[in-house]
C-alpha cells in the first residue's frame, strides 16, 4: 500500500524542529555570538564583519533529536583576514577554543572540542551543540577560506549553500519533507552520512531526475541511487572549481565549489555499510507498497524509520 503525501507530512510534523522549538534557544544562541565577538575584538587586530547561522537549523531541515541527542547548529564568523595570509587565519582559528573556554570558564574540558575547520561547545541542560566556524574574506564577497589540514585552505561559500537549498525548496514543496524524513533514517539506523549529504543526493536527484514531489517516490528514489554499488559522480556545474577525481570511493561536490568534496572523509568500508543500510531499507519499502493493509504497510515502515512512526495528524 502506499502512503499518501498528506499521511507522511503527519510524520514531518512529529518529528520536525518547529519555530517554536528555535525560539527556546535564539537568547542562547545571541549571548554566545556577542561574547565572542567582544572576545576577538579584545584578544586579535581582527575584527568580526558578520555572523551567519548555518547547517540545518538555517536551511530548514533540522528535525527533533533524539531524547539523548543534542541539537546541532553551525555559526559562521566572517572575519577580516587577508585571504592569502594562511598564518593570520589559523592564529584566529586557534584563538577561537581559548576564547569558549574563557567564557564558559566553569564548563568541563569534555564540553569542548576543536578540529582544522571549527571548534565548539555543547551545552548540557539545555541540549544545544554549536561549531564555530571563523572564516576569512576573499575577493568575492560570497566566499571565504577557512584553515584545512590537507590542502592549506578549503573554499567555499556558506551565503551560496544557503542559496542552492533555498532554490531546491522552491523547486519542491516537499523537499524539507523528503529531507526531515531521511534523516530520521539516517538517525535510527546509525547511518554515518551527513544532513549536508542528504540535502544534496536529494537535491541532485530532482534536478537531473525531475523534481519528485511525491514524499514516497521520493524517499524510494534516494534509497536505490544510495544502493548502487557504483554511486555516481554527483556535481551541481558550481561557479568554481573543477571536478578532479581524488581517490576517493565516492564524490558530492560541494555546489558552490566543484572540487570540495564533501565525502572525503569517508572510506570505502564506511561508505558499503552505508549502501548495505539503503539497501535494505529500499527493499522494505518495496515489500511495503505491496502490502494489501495498512497495518503491514506501516509495520514495515517502522522496520525503516523507528517505532517512533507514526502518520496520524498530531491532536492539539
């Protein structure tokens, strides 16, 4: 049997971060900003030209943790640092988890961390985990360099990403939908692949496969391309940069920088778990459209998505 649109948008609804959600966290989200902003102006000749938030929170697709999960959110710092000056961008971004930790001085060292790319802090009443992302000016005004540890600085454009999912959420009324539901696969089935991952196969699959806005196709559709033991090269014609194969098992190109690849982290064995779990989840919800009732229609969904699924309209 198959589910109607309107039954999977019940689904969405249960397990989206509403805007009222956001709202719990925004003072939070304020006073960490200015505090680090007052702390760069203090410490560095550097001065903070804007902060963006990012990542799902920003794009729309964040959907309800887990009651043991936190709540991830991405904050951009564009900074006034010459581009070609690698030494001023990485003394920044090494400043960045001095700085975290000077402002939560009382916080354990675990509540902290710091990578090539961001450094972060996790708040544990409230359950909220932000990266900060400091980042550097470049001649064009939409894209910055940040500190990387293969290739000396990683390009891209945070404004840009923005854009691209902006645009594929006009293109498709039900591209949150399709997403927010992906992930919640991907949450319950311990799939090591990002929302970013997941925003962008999507992403790809309607622009060179025609915008699929039926929720049920859709989500079959991300399952069997995932399930392909050769994964295709997936590239968005971004405005810079061009492809080059780098090894790696699979490739999705950054859309605003043909040759960041955004899986290059992941190996070949991480990459055939992955597929294994596409499988096998593609072949559910074949068995699922088959199904004569409902009730055996929704058992083997809840095979896929968590007991948790549910398409009932929520009671107020």
């Amino acid at each position: 049997m198959n589910l109607t649109n309107a039954q999977l948008i019940n689904y969405k609804d249960r397990i989206k971060f509403s805007s009222i959600d956001k709202r719990r966290f925004q003072d939070q989200i304020d006073n960490l900003i200015s505090s680090i902003e007052t702390k760069i102006s203090e410490q560095t000749s550097t001065t903070v030209l804007k902060v963006l938030q990012c990542g799902s929170w920003k794009k729309g697709t964040i959907i309800k943790p887990a009651d043991d999960m936190p709540i991830d959110i991405d904050l951009v710092f564009f900074l006034n640092i010459d581009p070609e000056d690698d030494v001023a961008l990485r003394q920044t971004h090494q400043l960045i988890l001095p700085i975290l930790k000077s402002i939560y001085h009382q916080k354990e060292d675990k509540d902290f961390w710091n990578n090539p790319k961001t450094a972060g802090i996790e708040f544990i009443t409230s359950g909220l985990k932000v990266d900060i992302v400091p980042v550097g000016k470049t001649s064009d005004p939409d894209y910055v360099v940040q500190p990387d540890k293969d290739t000396g600085v990683y390009f891209t454009s945070p404004t840009k990403q923005l854009e691209f999912i902006s645009q594929r959420k006009l293109a498709n009324q039900n591209y949150t939908a399709i997403v927010r539901i992906l992930k919640k696969w991907r949450n319950c089935n311990d799939v090591d692949l990002s929302s970013f991952a997941i925003e962008l196969i999507v992403a790809y699959l309607d622009i060179n496969k025609g915008v699929e806005s039926n929720i049920q196709e859709a989500i079959l559709r991300f399952f069997r391309l995932l399930s392909k033991k050769q994964f295709p090269v997936l590239l968005f014609n971004a405005p810079y940069g061009t492809y080059k194969h780098d090894g790696n098992y699979v490739y999705i190109a950054d859309p605003t920088y043909e040759e960041n690849n955004i899986m290059k982290s992941v190996t070949n064995l991480e990459w055939n778990l992955i597929r294994i779990k596409a499988d096998t989840a593609f072949e559910t919800l074949l068995l699922a459209e088959e199904e004569e009732y409902i009730t055996s229609t929704i058992n083997l969904w809840k095979e896929v998505f968590g007991a948790g699924f549910n398409i009932d309209p929520i009671q107020n």
